[in-house]
C-alpha cells in the first residue's frame, strides 16, 4: 500500500505479454504440489508454459492465484482457460485471445462463450457449482462482479445501439491505427523474444513487417482472404480501466509472448509465415497441456482482482488474523474493500512456494515489491521470489538493479532473509548475453530507441539453504544502516542534490523523476518488515530506533525532509514500529476540530473534500503527476504523501464526541460528477496550536498539491502558482474538512528475542550475529555463539582435552566438531568457510566462530559447495541451476546456416571480463568455477560441431583426473536443445560413472560405444576442476529428471540427512542409483550405446553465465559515524570509526571505546 499517490493521465492496456513466455516453476520440487502468487500476472502465456513445461508423468497439483487491477486482463485470462475446458477449436481461441479484429465465426463464438459466463457468474454459488468452478477460483465476490461486468460488455457490445456501437468503433480506430501508424519503424522489444538470436532478429525486417502487419490489420494474418475476412472489433480488446476503446499499448505484438529462438536459428531465411505458424503451434501445444492438467485435476487458477500491494497486505492481515474482511481497498480511487470468499478463504493457499511479481519495480519500486512479497513466501521448504525489469533508471542499465536496493546487497540479503541466487553462487544458469549485446547495440544507434530505453533484467531470490533465519545486529549498526537507506530514498527531494547527481543527462533523469516510487509509509513498512522478521524484542528493536532518531536529528542535509517529519513521526506511532516521547503526552488542547472530544488521541484522519472544478488542471495534461496532501498556516508548512483518494460524498456521523463518517461512493468514477475525496493520518498535535511555533487551527488550510519535483515543476508551476496548490480548504470548513480519530494498527515486536535457536549435538546455538563494516555498509563478517551444553563433553573441553576444529560442507553452513559430537552452524548469505576465526571461552563453556562472507567474484576463495542441492522432505532439488523438462524443448538444426556465429558468440559471453582473462593465462590461480565453464563450453561446441571447424560433431566425451591421467566419467551428447526460457542451449545428454568393477562387466560394450562412431573427446580436468564436476552431475541430473528417488536412494543417510555428491573422489560414484535406466529412450535408439543405457542417468548440461550485475562497491567518500556528514578524522587506536570533527568523536566516545577498546580479550583464538 506504500506507494505514491499520482494522477491517472495516461492508462496502458496490456491484453497481451511483452515478454516470452517463463516456466514458474522452474526452481521447485518435481516431487510437491506448489502454490504460485502472481502479482500483476498478466495474460495467461506463463500459467499455460509453466503447465506445459511439466513432464507427462508429473503428478503433482499446481495451484496459481492471479492478482491484477486490470479487470479486463483477468477476465480475457478466465475467457481463455474456460474456452479450453469447453474444448473450443484452439484456432479460433488464438484468433479472439491476439487478434483486435476477428471474423463473424470468431465473435459469434466469443459471444456464446461470454453469456455462458455471465450465465455461470451470477453469484458465487452459481459459479463454483458451474462445469468452470473447480478449476478457476473467485478469491473475492468483487472479482466475480468486476469479471462479470466485462463478460456482459463483450457479449453485447456488438448489439448496442448503433450511435453507441459507432462511437467505440471509431475511437479504437483512431487510437489504433493512430498508434500504428507512428510505430512503423521496428518491432520494439519483440527481438527479446528470440532470446540467444537477438542480434540476428535485429539484423532483418521481418519482425518489423510482422509487426506493421498487426497494427495495420488487427491480426498475425498474412493471406489476403483471412484479413479480409476479420473486420469485426474484438470487444476484449475494447473495454478496460483506460475507457472504452482507448489504451492499448502503443507496443503490443502478439509475438513477444512466444519463443522465436529456434525459428532465427534454425531456419536460413525466416520468413512472417512461418514465424506465425511456428507460434500458432506453439499455442497449440500449451493448451493441449492445460486441457490435460485440468482433466486430471492438477490445475487451479485463483483469480483476484485487486492493486498488488493492498491484495499482498490483505492477503497478510487475514491470513494471520484469520478474518475475511480486511478493510484494505481494492485499489486507489475506489473504496470497495477486499472481503475473502467464505469457501475460498478456508481451501486457498495461506504461503506461497513461488512468488511472480513480474516487472512491476519498473512501476512501484524494488523495496515496496519486496515488502510487499516477502511475508507471503512460506517459511520452510521451497520458497522462490521473481523480480523482474524491464526498464532502466540510469545511464548504466547493467547495474541499475542494485542501485535499485540503495544499499548494498548483502546488507539487504541478510535482512530479508534471502538473496539472489547467481549473487550467491557467482553464476547463472539463465543467459542475459543478448540483453548485454543489444544494450551495446542501442546505445551505438540512433534508430533503437526502445532497445536504449529497456533491458530486461530477471533474478531468483531463494533463501540460502535453511528457511528463515532470524539474525542479530548491533543497535548502532543497524541503526545507522537504515538511517543512510532513509538518507538515499529521499535525499533528490532537494533540487540542488538532485541537480548535482544528474549534470550528465538532466533531461532523462527529470523524466524519470516522475517515477517517484517511495513515500515514508515504504519505509516505515521496511522498518516493520525487518523487526518482524528478526523477532526484535520491544527493548533491542528501540535501542535500533533510538540509533536511528539520533543520526536523524544530527544530519541536516536533508533541507525538504522537514516537511515530512511529521509524515515519519505518524506512521512510526501508527504502525507500531516506533513511538516518540512527545506521543507520550496526554495533555493535547480541546479546541478547534477537538473541542468537543473527550480525549485528544496522538493520530488523526482527515478527509478533504475537492470540487470537480479544481480538476480541470489535469485534464488537458496526460502526465501522471505525484500528488500530496498538507497543512499549511503562516508559520507552518506540513506534506503528506500516503493519501486515499475516491469519488464521492462523505458525511459525518456520530456524535460531535465521537465522530465518524460515512462514505457514499460515485459508480461513475472519474467520468461522474460527485467530488474527489482524499483521506490521510497527521498527527494531532499540529491542530492544536498549543506548541512553540504552532499555528492557530483557525489559521490552517488543509491542501491539495502536485509535488514538487522536477517533472510536475515543469508541467504544472505556471498553472498551479509556486506551491503548485490544486485545492485548499480552512481547516474549520466544516463542509470540506472532517477530522476524526485515528487508531494504530495492530503491530507490536516479539517480547523476547531468538536468542537461543537451536540446540544441537554440542549445546545451544545462538542467533547469528551480523557484523557490518565501519561504514555500516556492507557486511563484514558473522558470528555465532555456541554454548556447550552436552555433559559428556563439558568436563573435557573445560580440561583442553579437546579442541573444536571446524569444516565447511555447504554454500553457507560449517560444522563444527568437538571430541565425538558434530554440530551444523548455519548463516543467512554464503560463507568463506576458510577464513574462519574461533573464540573460546572455556571456563564459561562457549564457542564462538566468526567468518566473513564469500566474494563471489574473486579468484582466491575456494568454492567448498559450487552447485548445492537442497532436500525438501528428502526430495534432492538443485539450488543454483533452474529445472527443465527436456522432452519439451526443441532441438538446434546442427547444419544449419551460420550456425558458428551466434553459438560461439553466445558462449563467450558466459565469461567475465575477468574470468575471460584468468582463461587465457592458466598458469596463474584460477577460479576452478572458470575452469568448469571453459569445460562446458568445449562440450558444446565440439558436440555441436563447430570446433574444430570442419569436423564432425563429437558425442563422447571422457572426463579424465589430469594429475591422475584417469578417466572415471563419461558423457553422451544425444542432441543440443534452445532453452527457450533461459534463452541459452542445453546438452540433452548421459552420464557413465565408471568403476572397476563396471569396467570388467560393460568393457567390449563400452570400447563398441566410445569408438563406433567418431573418436571420443579426452578431456583433462584442471586441478580442483574434478572434484567440481562430481559436484556438478547431480545437479545436471536432479534438473531434468522425471523419474522419482526410491527409498532405498543412496543419497539418504541413516540420519535422515542427504549426501549429494555421494563422493568426489576418483573411480568413485557422485550418482545415486535411481536414474540409472531411466528416461534413456534416445540412448537405446542408437545401436552403439544401447548396451550402456541401463547405467546411464539422463542429465542437461547447458552453459553458466556471468553475473552482469555483480560489481566491486568503490566507496569515494567516508562518512562521519555520528551525523554522516564527510568525515575527515579516524579513530587513531583502533582504526575503525570516522568522524566529522572532534564534536562528533566526543559524542560517540563512550558507546566507540566499549565496542572497540574494550573487547573482551581471548585466551584462545584460532
């Protein structure tokens, strides 16, 4: 709900995806039903490839809850999954679902379909029991009525009144063939949609025909007599919340949904036919696959229409209240609130397994995405967050993505209690090489504007290893952390900082500063996230906050802040996160507004009522600009940014002693003729005029303002004067003005913090302890404290008899051993297990180890766990490397015509600049992780033919231990496949694990398989790079596999835990037994291999790509740790904290000399 408040001029209608078409469920268990949320979830494309990406034998359910604000995109979405339950012709559901304009055969079926719904959809009951109701769920009766509404439009529009019906025909005419006509220099982003083949599709017209094509005829037709034919306006494409025919993005190309990979790269002169036909099956094929998930009842689709941010804090408050009816509303501008359906409130799912939120922090801001998101994630097992952008905010679009966090990444990672994945590991299984490319591209052209304008950015956010993992931080630290991220949320506010940050491109960023995504409500929220999240006793989380007022009231730099003090002070009070002293009071005046109220409370609500006349400003303006509400009196001046808005009439009610008001809504909305009335919380003291520089209430105006930055300046001084005022009222019109109390919001910390989490094998583990760096900047290192509580070792440790050692075993897990006891120490973000350093206390029986965090873009650290599994109900699962389905994906034409030129460009550009230097000089320390990508990469192109150039692909690679000159591994390439959602290619491959024992049984079969055909590829492995790939086959084999683990697996221990690898040493097995046989179909087909199969396992070895966003942070400046103003002086003992001046070193004297001067000095220390 935390997010700015602006004026709708220009509505977008999205009815059809601008990006290809992703499996969601690519990062979960094959093996577990999952729930998916998606937030601003768009056309069905991603429900309908996420099914069909699922393997024949997949037996799991799958249940989607779909959250929009966009009526029509949720009913088009419904009007196409009930086609396909009602097994309509596909080609005419292709044809109404894409084309604006359809033939009579199309629409008669769109309106048989639509009144069959408006039938269904009468009520709630009607529905459910109705043949659509098991599969598709109404989260709220208002989704059914809004649904509904648009159902009856579609089925009747073409029988309205001929003045009415010519009136929508002719204004979607010129708005679309309007749009059309200034759009026919290119196809935009669709050349996304070719993914590794970018380049290529931007090198040739006929996207750009296909494109032109659309919008000058309203379908993908290509043959004269079908575009002839379809001359009827599709209604779907019609209504919407822009109006009656206007709105559909001048960028909509039913292409960009679909994939074009394997039509660039497969065929030598692409022609718009069979671009269409490729697509039109491809559509086929999803909803074949939908069609077959429903007749068996693995597929539910929840549809909720809502704002995403008020759905995900309603979905919040009653899913841990466990009442319904929330009092959140649907969206702005209306006050219908979200009620959950009885029946669907009790069966839909409370936590999520997977959360989509595709590319809304382009529209409302990374922070409120993630507030917004996070709690919704279920707390143990598989949880997976998607963010997503399309577009870029600074000249730098690489980086833009953590620039986004404005703060650093694992500060942020360890807050929220998860991070991304290729942030974690270093590398990424999905490509971005043609998003780099192109960007390169566009800012060389003149002729690609929306390439310089986009880059389309996607991470996965999983938590690391463990679930949730409540962490401590000291007060100071923490404290001063958030300070600096309030300081850089707000600190453009001043017009001089903002004009100093953006010299270089001042047109672009004034543009883009109308993108204003946060008010201090997102902030407050954050603040709340992260208490809750870390369990913050009431006592630690306000020695946090007091840190935080501290450095707040010393740094001045924020000039504009002051007029959103008191915006800060309420919603802390009121979201219970923090409460000032002054809020303490009891003693506010009687008078003015609260002359008849029998106690004064800290908070009010105040509604202001604004004429239709005052609007007129912004009807000739088709910007969106922020707006705010404020008091304002002769010596006071106050901004208010988290305002509701609606059109109506509010009256009061009650008593004079206790007010209330009641709401009656205009159902025309904008297009009525009742008021716009704004609510917002202020504090009451500011009413009362009873405090030093406090006005009198009958000298303060309540107002309505555009905000004042540098787009709205522009666009609205010279109409609206310098405070840019649309409307004021006195605050004592009793007409236009209403005050009535304001309550906080049920919130309040844990009264105990998670101090001891866990007990293990040794004794009782504290909360990890995050340490930041002098700055409070990044994260500097971890500690936990382990007390020994176990008797049997307790008398000898206590005796030195024993000593602790530790190992790392996983991406951010040690173990740490003591005599015959064994305990696993787990952390929030990966670890440099090797840089460990212990404490002991021995006489008080703890332990304590501390160790910093893995760089994951240097050379020197050794990588104990480079591709971790995780277990779910000890179901393996890879943590790194997303899932596929390889029977679903096509197969790269090897002969095909420049084949060399994309594939060897696309394979460079998995490495780094710094990995491709470290490449070329093997006889300095490399990466081992380089060493594995430059292995994979020879597999790809020897397998694919084009190295060495002239021969013929090879099939058989052995992976042979180079200081042990032996082979133990070897892997059959059947065939090269387009990973269509990760725009990279896969190996569809085998692995042999070799033995001895195997060698004596398999030996004449296996000289037949390695050299019938064309001569093996021998591949030495570097040092370190072996037992790296015996790492990596899991992995590889566990992200395609359709077959299920017995449970006789040998991954599963007699503990219950899992051991993936099984070993990584030579002539051992890294594999469990399970997929040995399985799925190996293609194996058998060849004469030569077929006696090999049955010890084979099927796996998908594809390349691993650098992490574009991944840069060294280059601090220029050092910050004072008192005020944060430049600092010039450091501490001259210790080295640590830095200070403005002596003022400041004085100030902070005593809490510096206890946490640096006086540390407690250990006896033992590893």
């Amino acid at each position: 709900m935390a997010q700015n408040f602006s004026w709708p001029g220009i509505l977008f209608y999205y009815p059809i995806g601008n990006t290809s078409a992703v499996s969601l469920v690519r990062d979960v268990n094959p093996d577990e039903d999952v729930a998916l949320l998606l937030l601003g979830c768009g056309d069905p494309r991603n429900i309908l490839f996420s099914i069909y990406s699922e393997a024949d034998n997949v037996s799991r359910k799958v249940d989607f809850t779909c959250v929009d604000w966009e009526p029509a995109v949720l009913a088009r979405k419904v009007l196409l999954f009930t086609f396909l339950i009602d097994q309509k012709p596909i080609e005419h559901i292709f044809n109404i679902f894409y084309h604006p304009y359809v033939d009579k055969a199309a629409l008669d079926l769109l309106v048989s379909q639509c009144r069959s719904l408006t039938t269904a959809s009468s009520s709630l009951k009607t529905w459910r029991e109705s043949i659509y109701g098991s599969a598709i769920h109404m989260s709220t009766e208002r989704t059914l009525v809004e649904l509904r509404s648009l159902w009856v439009k579609y089925a009747t529009m073409h029988s309205l009144r001929p003045a009415q019906l010519e009136k929508i025909l002719t204004t979607f005419e010129n708005e679309f063939r309007g749009t059309g006509n200034s759009r026919l220099d290119g196809s935009g982003s669709t050349c996304r949609s070719a993914g590794p083949l970018m380049t290529r599709a931007m090198c040739t017209d006929v996207l750009s025909e296909a494109f032109r094509g659309f919008w000058r005829t309203g379908t993908t037709f290509t043959d004269l007599a079908s575009i002839s034919a379809a001359t009827l306006l599709n209604p779907t494409f019609v209504y919407n919340r822009a109006g009656a025919g206007l709105g559909v993005h001048y960028g909509s190309d039913p292409l960009m949904g679909f994939h074009l990979a394997p039509i660039f790269g497969n065929i030598s002169e692409v022609k718009r036919e069979e671009i269409i036909s490729v697509i039109r099956s491809e559509f086929q094929s999803w909803c074949l696959a939908f069609q077959r998930h429903c007749a068996r009842q693995l597929c539910i689709v929840r549809v909720f229409f809502a704002d995403v941010l008020f759905a995900c804090n309603a979905m919040k408050i009653a899913y841990s209240t466990g009442v319904r009816e929330t009092g959140i509303p649907t969206n702005q501008w209306k006050t219908h609130t979200i009620c959950f359906e009885e029946e669907e409130f009790r069966h839909a799912p409370k936590a999520f397994d997977v959360i989509d939120t595709s590319n809304l922090n382009d529209h409302v801001g990374l922070l409120n995405v993630l507030v917004a998101s996070v709690p919704l994630l279920r707390p143990l097992g598989q949880a997976v967050l998607y963010l997503e952008s399309l577009l870029h905010f600074r000249d730098d679009a690489v980086t833009d993505f953590t620039a986004r966090l404005y703060s650093d990444l694992s500060v942020m990672s360890t807050l929220l209690g998860m991070c991304p994945v290729d942030f974690a590991t270093g590398y990424s299984s999905r490509s971005n090489v043609h998003e780099l490319l192109a960007f390169e591209f566009g800012k060389r052209s003149t002729s690609t504007g929306t390439l310089r304008s986009q880059f389309h950015q996607v991470t996965t956010w999983k938590r690391v290893d463990h679930g949730v993992l409540p962490c401590r931080y000291e007060s100071h630290q923490l404290g001063t952390f958030l300070y600096d991220l309030y300081h850089s949320l707000f600190e453009e506010e001043d017009a001089k900082v903002f004009l100093e940050k953006h010299r270089v491109n001042m047109a672009t960023a004034i543009a883009m500063s109308s993108l204003d995504f946060y008010i201090r409500e997102s902030f407050i929220l954050f603040l709340k996230l992260v208490r809750d999240c870390h369990h913050y006793s009431s006592g630690d989380w306000a020695a946090v906050m007091d840190q935080f007022v501290s450095v707040y009231s010393a740094d001045h730099s924020l000039s504009m802040d002051t007029l959103y003090y008191h915006e800060l002070i309420a919603g802390l009070h009121r979201h219970g996160v923090y409460t000032m002293d002054f809020y303490h009071t009891d003693v506010l005046r009687h008078v003015g507004v609260f002359q008849h109220w029998p106690f004064v409370p800290p908070l009010v609500r105040v509604f202001l009522s604004v004429p239709r006349s005052a609007l007129q400003v912004f009807e000739s303006d088709p910007s969106t600009p922020t707006l705010v509400c404020g008091m304002l009196g002769p010596r006071m001046h106050n901004i208010f940014s988290f305002v509701h808005a609606s059109y109506g009439i509010v009256s009061r009610q009650g008593t004079p002693a206790r007010p209330s008001v009641y709401f009656e809504e205009d159902p025309q909305g904008f297009q009525g003729s009742k008021p716009l009335v704004l609510s917002f919380v202020m504090p009451s003291m500011l009413l009362t005029g009873q405090f030093l520089r406090y006005d009198d209430p009958s000298l303060l105006q309540i107002t309505f303002d555009v905000k004042n930055n540098s787009a709205n300046t522009g666009a609205f001084i010279n109409k609206l004067g310098l405070r840019m005022t649309v409307y004021s009222a006195e605050l004592m019109d009793a007409e236009n003005v209403i005050v009535i109390p304001e309550y906080p919001l049920p919130s309040a910390p844990t009264t105990t913090v998670n101090s001891l989490t866990e007990n293990g094998a040794i004794g009782a583990q504290d909360a990890v302890t995050v340490i930041l760096d002098s700055e409070c900047e990044l994260v500097e290192n971890m500690s936990v404290r382990l007390t020994v509580t176990e008797e049997s070792i307790q008398s000898a440790y206590q005796a030195r008899s024993i000593t602790p050692t530790v190992e790392q075993i996983s991406l951010s897990a040690l173990r740490i051993i003591l005599g015959e006891k064994a305990q696993v120490i787990c952390f929030p973000l990966p670890i440099a297990g090797e840089k460990h350093n212990l404490r002991l206390s021995r006489k008080s029986l703890w332990i304590e180890i501390i160790v910093p965090p893995q760089d994951t873009v240097t050379t020197d650290e050794n990588r104990p766990d480079p591709f971790p599994i995780v277990a779910n109900n000890k179901n393996p699962m890879p943590w790194s490397i997303h899932r596929i389905c390889l029977d679903r994906l096509p197969a790269l034409d090897l002969k095909a015509n420049k084949l060399d030129e994309w594939v060897n460009g696309h394979l460079r550009g998995a490495f780094s600049k710094r990995e491709l230097k470290s490449r070329s000089n093997k006889d300095n320390q490399v990466d081992t992780l380089v060493y594995v990508k430059d292995t994979i990469t020879r597999i790809v192109v020897h397998s694919s033919g084009l190295s060495p150039k002239g021969a013929a692909p090879r099939r058989v690679f052995c992976l042979a231990d180079k200081a042990a000159n032996s082979c133990d591994t070897v892997i059959f390439v059947d065939q090269i496949r387009y990973d269509l959602s990760a725009h990279t290619i896969v190996c569809d491959a085998y692995v042999l694990p070799l033995n001895r024992k195997l060698m004596l049984k398999i030996d004449k079969d296996f000289q037949r398989a390695i050299y019938g055909w064309v001569e093996p590829d021998y591949i030495r492995l570097e040092q370190g790079e072996f037992a790296s790939w015996k790492r990596l086959l899991p992995a590889l084999a566990e992200r395609c596999r359709s077959w299920k683990h017995q449970r006789t697996c040998e991954y599963i221990q007699k503990d219950g835990s899992l051991l993936v690898p099984l070993s990584d040493k030579l002539d051992e097995k890294p594999l469990c037994s399970c997929g040995e046989g399985q799925d190996v179909a293609a194996m058998e087909r060849k004469h030569s291999w077929k006696p090999l199969a049955k010890y084979c396992t099927r796996i998908a070895l594809s390349p691993l790509f650098g992490v574009s966003y991944l840069e060294k942070i280059i601090r220029t400046d050092r910050r004072c740790t008192v005020c944060r103003a430049s600092a010039k002086l450091t501490c001259p003992e210790c080295k640590k904290d830095r200070y403005c001046g002596k003022l400041c070193q004085k100030k902070d004297w005593k809490r510096h000399k206890g946490m640096y001067h006086d540390l407690f000095k250990v006896k033992e220390k590893k």
